[in-house]
C-alpha cells in the first residue's frame, strides 16, 4: 500500500483532536514527502544531521510541516537542532534546558519542548523519573527561562512489553501531566501528551494521549 494511503487510512481511524507525527528516523527524502503530500502536519526525527539532510533535500516541502526532534538530544548538536526542528520534545534536564534557552536567545526564537518522562523506568532509556516532584521542579525550572515554552510531556512507553504494562507506563504519564496542568506554571502552555508508536499508539490514546509518534506503520518496514 501506498504511503500516502496508509497515512490517510491512519488519520482517518485517529480522532480528530489526536496529532500525528510520523516518526521518519532512516526514511528517504521520498518517502516524507510522500507523506507531506498525504496530509501530514509534523514529521519527527531522531537524528539532527540525517533531519537536516532530509530538509535540504525536501526543499520548500520541508517547510509544510513541523519538525519534532524525538530522539535524545546532545548539547553539542543544539545549534544545529534549532536550525533544523521547530519543537524538541526530549528535554529531561534543566541543564539541557538552559543549553536550549541560550542558543534560542542568540536566534531571537522561543523554543517550544516537552519534557521526556521514563515512564517504564528502563535504564536504558532517557527521561527523568516518573516522580511528580521531579517533574514539578524540573518544569518550574523550564518556566523560568525566557526562550524555551514548556507545552506538554513525551513518553516512548516500554518496548516489547505486554499490553499491561504499556497502559500501566502510559497511564502513569498520564497523571503525570494531569497533576502538573493543575499547578501554577507562568509561561506555560501544557496541552500536549505526546505517547505512542507504532505497536502502542491505540493504547496510548485510549489513555489519554493527544499526540502519538507512528513510524512504520505509516512507511512500512524499513
């Protein structure tokens, strides 16, 4: 089936208010655009240099769509990063945050992320801990800088684990960005939950996700 096809059949079967993102790490030039052409608003991407290769290679298309950085993000590739992608959604630091604030000053931007949560507690995965008073701090941190935005949380939820414990992951966030949206947060604009790839993105909204993150279920096997 065509790409464009699956993304159309996907959008159609996700309600309306739930953004896709689809999750483009290794996929062609080609392949993007065909889902730009499709429909597709955002496109995430692990990798800052493959990303940018991808932009120049898409030319005027790249600017149709927002660009997520989805993947972990070194401090040494910020610089470049804010040239490539509109929003980060992998910020589990206030030190990555600041790194983020100073280079987006220097562009005149205000950078909008969300802070990654290590909903499973897999200590080979980033994000701070499902702990509500990390999370608080670290948002208050994140609300004081004058040029990042916090707009929501992101979680990858466990790989290959049963459905159990991927709705136990997910459901965890959930709350997570529940109590935090209760607090005061100057600056802050929480409306973004972003959960769910390919094999977890129908759980992921059943709770309560308003952004997922498929990736071969929109391009096919790589």
């Amino acid at each position: 089936m065509r790409i464009a096809d699956t993304y159309q059949r996907l959008r159609s079967e996700i309600p309306a208010q739930v953004r896709i993102v689809p999750a483009a790490k290794t996929r062609s030039a080609q392949e993007m655009l065909e889902v730009i052409e499709a429909g597709a608003t955002d496109l995430g991407h692990n990798y800052v240099q493959e990303a940018e290769r991808a932009r120049q290679a898409l030319g005027s298309a790249a600017d149709r769509v927002r660009w997520h950085m989805i993947g972990h993000l070194q401090t040494n590739k910020i610089n470049k990063a804010l040239q490539v992608f509109d929003v980060i959604q992998t910020v589990d630091s206030l030190e990555l945050g600041r790194a983020i604030d100073t280079r987006a000053a220097r562009l005149g931007r205000i950078v909008p992320v969300y802070i990654e949560v290590n909903s499973a507690a897999e200590a080979s995965k980033s994000g701070i801990a499902a702990d509500f008073g990390v999370l608080a701090a670290l948002a208050r941190g994140l609300c004081e800088l004058g040029h990042v935005r916090l707009e929501g949380l992101m979680t990858m939820g466990p790989l290959g684990a049963d459905e159990c414990e991927v709705r136990a992951a997910f459901s965890t966030t959930r709350q997570l960005f529940d109590r935090l949206r209760a607090i005061e947060l100057p600056g802050a604009s929480l409306n973004t939950l972003s959960m769910g790839m390919t094999d977890s993105y129908r759980i992921a909204i059943e709770e309560g996700a308003t952004m997922v993150r498929p990736g071969t279920i929109v391009f096919g096997p790589r």
